[in-house]
C-alpha cells in the first residue's frame, strides 16, 4: 500500500531564530519525503519567497506562514498563520511593528541579564541576530557562545522563560486583533503547540475569539494530550493541524523533521478555508 503524502506546518529558519536557511530546509523537506511545508518565523514571513521558489524548482508545495506573538489574558501566546496574503498592506505593517517590539523586549532582557552578572551588550545581540528579528534564541545562543551556560533550554530554564529572572513582558496586540489582522488578510489562524497551557474555560475563549483551530501534532504533545485537541477540534468543526517545530539545531528536535509531520487531508482542509486556497 502506497504512503500517504505527508507535510510539516511548523518549521523555522535563518528569517527569524532557525539555523537553516529558507533553501535548505525546502531541501531537506524533499530529503524527508514531504510533499508540503509551511515556514512559521517568528513574527516575520520574510523567508517564504525564497522557499516559495524552491518549492516551485523541486515539486514541493509551501503554504505563507507566521508564528505571531500576541498577548491573552495578559500573557504571551503564539498564533500560527497560514494561507494569507504576503503582500497585504496591514499585515506588512504588522510585521514591522512586531519587529520593534522584539528589539524593544531584547534590549531590556539584556539590561537584566547584566543586573544579574552576565557581561553581554546589545550589540552582541544583534551581531548574533544579524538583521533578523531578534528572539530569545539569540540571548540563550550567545549566553551559550560566551560560556554562562552549557545549553540553551538551561538559560530559558534559568533566565530567559517566561516569568524567569531576565524575561520582560512586551505590549503585544490582542489575541483577537491578530485574528481579526489575519482573517482580512485572507488567512486562517492556529493556537500553536496549546499543550496544558491553557484551561477549558480559556479554550473556549480563544474559539469565541475566532480561532480556526488548534495544534494537535507537536513534539511536546503526548499521545494523550493530542487526543485532546484533536477531539476538541471535531467537536467545535475546528482546524488539525502539526509540525515539527524545526528549528535546526542539534538535538531531539533536530530529528522530529520529517517524523513529526501530518495528512494530506488536514492540509487540504485547512487550504479551503484560505482565501488564496493553493499551496504556492
């Protein structure tokens, strides 16, 4: 019996905090036999041109995407957008916003990692991010380079996490605006990786807010907690959708590219209720 076509709706790249640039996880995703991806930067859709054409050159389809930090009940969260328009007017201001903002937030983190000790400057920072958006992944990177800790889920751990010693809150816009941005932006949005982040009763607010659906596939979902989201996406008519959350560096999550990976049909589904509705 032939293998169902599978794809990747959650992968990062050289455009925000991955290692691998646009073209080579486009290469690798052809390595990995996937018929179809979606490159989700942080806040910043930068790399999908570039994908777009390789996808284009070697048959694999790649859908825009975006993991968009925005703010509920007064905390980060992380919305996946799909299927919307690259070249919509709101959205690139949008992008540009959200770009601020992380270098607003980076430049507070590292006025606090030197309130606790650690030698590390701004410029620092944005020699590692280079003109990229800037992420916490860079801190945890060059707290790493420079020998503080011997890992970077340690600085998140230690530092950098949520609610952690350095971490700073940034304004983000609403939950609901980002929805409503990227709905008139032709799009779809997801709750990324929702994990036991949140409570029933806050579920049920983010599907009143208008999302279209949920991350059921993640690595951090156990069996048990896909379940979950899966059966909660069938009972409200909600969206599927999974990734490996590639980013490229070395480790367990290196290797979920390519094993970590959903349906032809999730993608299908989520494609009609796009504006565009085709894979690019």
């Amino acid at each position: 019996m032939p293998k169902q076509p599978k794809a990747d709706l959650h992968l990062h790249t050289t455009a925000s905090d991955g290692k691998c640039t646009p073209v080579s996880v486009i290469n690798k995703a052809e390595t990995e036999g996937l018929y179809a991806v979606a490159i989700t930067d942080h806040d910043t859709f930068d790399g999908f041109e570039a994908a777009r054409q390789r996808g284009a050159e070697i048959g694999i389809g790649v859908l825009p995407g975006m993991e968009i930090t925005c703010d509920f009940r007064d905390r980060e969260i992380h919305v996946l957008a799909y299927g919307f328009d690259t070249r919509n007017e709101d959205l690139i201001k949008f992008v540009s916003r959200q770009k601020l903002r992380r270098h607003k937030r980076a430049r507070k983190m590292v006025e606090n990692l030197n309130s606790l000790g650690f030698d590390l400057t701004m410029e620092e920072v944005l020699a590692e991010s280079g003109t990229l958006n800037i992420s916490r992944n860079h801190l945890a990177q060059l707290m790493v380079s420079k020998g503080y800790l011997a890992q970077k889920r340690l600085v998140f751990a230690k530092y950098l996490g949520n609610h952690a010693p350095a971490y700073h809150k940034t304004e983000y816009d609403t939950v609901d605006r980002v929805i409503r941005l990227i709905a008139d932006a032709g799009g779809v949005t997801i709750v990324a990786h929702p994990g036991t982040t949140y409570s029933d009763n806050e579920l049920k607010e983010l599907i009143d807010a208008g999302v279209n659906g949920f991350e059921c596939v993640h690595p951090s979902h156990s069996w048990d907690l896909q379940k979950k989201y899966l059966q909660l996406c069938d009972s409200a008519k909600l969206l599927k959708t999974g990734g490996s959350d590639f980013h490229g560096y070395e480790g367990s999550r290196h290797t979920w590219f390519g094993t970590v990976n959903i349906d032809k049909s999730w993608v299908d589904e989520l494609l009609k209720h796009c504006k565009n509705g085709t894979l690019n």
